[in-house]
C-alpha cells in the first residue's frame, strides 16, 4: 500500500492511454510541484468523479484508476501549467484521505487476472472490427472525427483490449466499467455488451 497524489476528473484514463492537462487550481498546482520534487518518476493516479464537479472539490470518485506518468510538464506562468500524462498501469483505491492539501488516496497496483487466456488474440480481432464498425456510423452521425487509418491496436492483445476501450465510441461510465474489468477476457465481454447497444442506437439514428 502506499499513499499517492490523486486527479479526480470526469473521464477515464485508461492503460496506454495520453491525459492532456491543463491545471491552474492552486491545489493541483501544489500537486505538480510535490510530484516533481519526489523521488522518482512524477506519477499521480488518476480515477473518475462519479457525482460531483471536477473543480473546488466535494465531488465522489471512483474505486478503480490509473497511475500517470508525467511526461511533458510546461509552467505557461506563475497560475498554469500544461501537463501530458500517460497511463501506465491500473490502481485500486483502498482508502481515500482527506483532501490537504489536494486529494491523496491509500492504493494498490491492480494487475489484471488472468493476462493471457487463451484465444485472445482472434477475440481482440473480432471486438476491434465491431469498434471499426460503431466508429465508422458514428462519423456519418457526425459524433467523432476520426482517422480510421490511425486507429492501431497494440500486438499485445491484453494492451489492445485497453485500446479498444479508449477507441470505442462510448461514455465514461462504461470506459470505467471496462477500466475495472477484472481482466482481458470480461474487458472484451464487457465490451461487446455495451456494443450491442452503442450499435443498435447508432443504427436506429442513421435511418
């Protein structure tokens, strides 16, 4: 267990995934500051507000998120920093602690079970072209501008079940659903399911 820095927001980040941030409330600045001067890589945790607002606070949060890396950090003046992130592995949320002076919470890495059931691979394929597909009339319906073409997958199939979650033309709530799957195989389960209705939804819209 340890104790880390925690950036509620209303999205979900998840594995291999890139946060762009911009922060200029005065708590998560302090935040970014500590973060730097750790030992180590600057990493915060990441997780879904669930009810609530992403500014000032007394928002609930999610049990499930992701570790961030900081990777780019630029102070834009004495109010604001830019920050991108990348998500880097899975955590779960023990304990939330008091917010001071920004949110902290006690968490544990959350490896997934079960990373390499077999017949992945071909499930990865099978869900990748149903997201292919749900893309394709959500860009006639005008809801995502998207490159098709740029739309890679990881050869890992585990990682690519985190792509396909990132790639899939849903909300939050159900990209958290899939962030807290208990591993690749209900992730891709998970998923077909909430495509079942994403699909009928956007086809019901297009005629």
């Amino acid at each position: 267990m340890s104790v880390m820095a925690m950036f509620p927001l209303g999205s979900v980040l998840l594995p291999g995934g890139i946060l762009p941030l911009h922060v200029f409330e005065p708590r998560y600045r302090q935040m970014v500051i500590d973060c730097l001067q750790a030992d180590g890589t600057p990493e915060f945790g990441q997780v879904l507000i669930t009810h609530g607002r992403e500014a000032g606070g007394g928002d609930e949060r999610a049990m499930v998120g992701t570790v961030t890396q900081m990777v780019q950090v630029e102070a834009l003046d004495e109010e604001r920093y830019a920050i991108v992130g990348v998500g880097v592995r899975r955590l779960r949320v023990n304990a939330w602690l008091p917010d001071d002076p920004y949110p902290l919470a006690d968490v544990d890495d959350f490896p997934d079970e079960n990373p390499d059931p077999p017949g992945l691979a071909l499930d990865v394929a099978a869900t990748h072209s149903r997201v292919r597909a749900a893309l394709t009339m959500a860009m006639e319906l005008g809801d995502v501008q998207i490159d098709l073409d740029e739309t890679e997958i990881a050869d890992d199939p585990l990682v690519a079940t985190y792509h396909l979650a990132a790639l899939a033309p849903i909300g939050p709530a159900d990209r958290y659903r899939l962030l807290a799957a208990a591993g690749p195989k209900q992730r891709l389960d998970i998923l077909d399911d909430v495509l079942d209705d994403v699909e009928a939804m956007l086809k019901f819209r297009l005629s």
